[in-house]
C-alpha cells in the first residue's frame, strides 16, 4: 500500500483493517501517515532522542490497536494522545538522570543528507525555534505545537491534554502574549 497523506474514513477502515490482520504495507502506510506529525511535535520538546520515542509511541499503538473504535481523525487524536504521554514520560526519566532535554541534542535535529550550509542554516532555525519554546511554560509549548504542527483545534488539544477548550485557548493566548514579547525583545 502507498503512503498516505490523508484520508478518508472509509480508506481509513481499509488499512487499519489490513493492519490488525499483520499486512506490513498498511502498518508502513499508517506509520508514514502520521509519523512526521509526531516526530515533529516530540522534536519541539528537545527530547535527545525523538526517534526512539517515536518508535516507542508506534510500539504502543501497535499493542493496543485491536481495541481501537473510531475513525481516521480518532486514530490521529489516540497517536498524538499516545505521544504526549510518552514525552511526558521521556521528559520525566531525564529529569530523574538531571539532563535538560532542551539542551541535549539540538545539533542532531538538521536535516539528513542536505548540504553543510543547509544544515548550518536549520541548526540556526532549529536552535531559535527550541530556544524561544524552551522560555514559555511546558503546557504553553505544547498547545502551540499541537496547534501547528497536529492542526488540532482548541476543544481536540485539550482532549489530547485533559484541559478544557477554555483551558487550551488561555494557553495559547498566554504563549502567544509571551512569544511576541520575546520576539519584540531586543
């Protein structure tokens, strides 16, 4: 099966249809589906290793897949809620281990196979970016990339993070106050 960059519902029961029954493309076409979503949003976290925790995010899902009911959007909204648990408890076990997780590894964030002065360029982007979201609270961070890069609206981010529309739209408010101030800051 090919990758997929959206679908339907009905294409939706297709795969994971074929998924549950072990068909190996419908896993790979799952995974290519909503894969960059979720490793960009455990890369905004500044997680030393995204990747491992995205596996760890897939293996979850993989698990507990026969007990899903729902549609694509659904499927979407349990990977991303299956994601933030896993950051949380990523971010948790090297708080324990005293590493800040920010820090760690932001020179490993560029992107493969680009050239130097490409890399150069999206370590300098990547490090403002990490930097600017590493001054806002963690609750303030995480709705605004769950907005951005999930798409998620105010009422599905506070399903993802247990808050209430409200509580995800007070968020962003704040976060986007503090970004403009320090983004204004000389």
């Amino acid at each position: 099966m090919p990758p997929i960059p959206s679908l339907t519902d009905r294409e939706f029961s297709s795969y994971l249809r074929a998924a549950r029954a072990g068909d190996e493309a419908a896993w790979r076409s799952l995974y290519d589906w909503l894969a960059p979503q979720i490793l960009g949003f455990l890369r905004s976290s500044g997680l030393p290793d995204p990747d491992d925790v995205l596996g760890d995010v897939f293996l979850d899902l993989a698990r507990g897949v026969k007990d899903f009911r729902g549609n694509a959007k659904g499927f979407r909204a349990l990977v991303f809620t299956i994601a933030r648990a896993r950051r949380v408890d990523e971010i948790r076990r090297l708080s324990r281990r005293s590493e800040e997780p920010l820090d760690a590894v932001i020179h490993e964030l560029a992107p493969a196979g680009s050239d130097p002065e490409h890399e150069a360029l999206a370590l300098v982007a990547l490090d403002d970016l990490l930097e600017i979201l590493g001054q806002l609270t963690d609750d303030q961070a995480e709705v605004l990339v769950l907005r951005a890069l999930g798409g998620w609206t105010s009422r599905e981010i506070g399903e993802i993070t247990g808050r209430s529309a409200g509580a995800v739209e007070q968020l962003q408010h704040r976060a986007t106050e503090a970004l403009r101030e320090l983004l204004e800051a000389p």
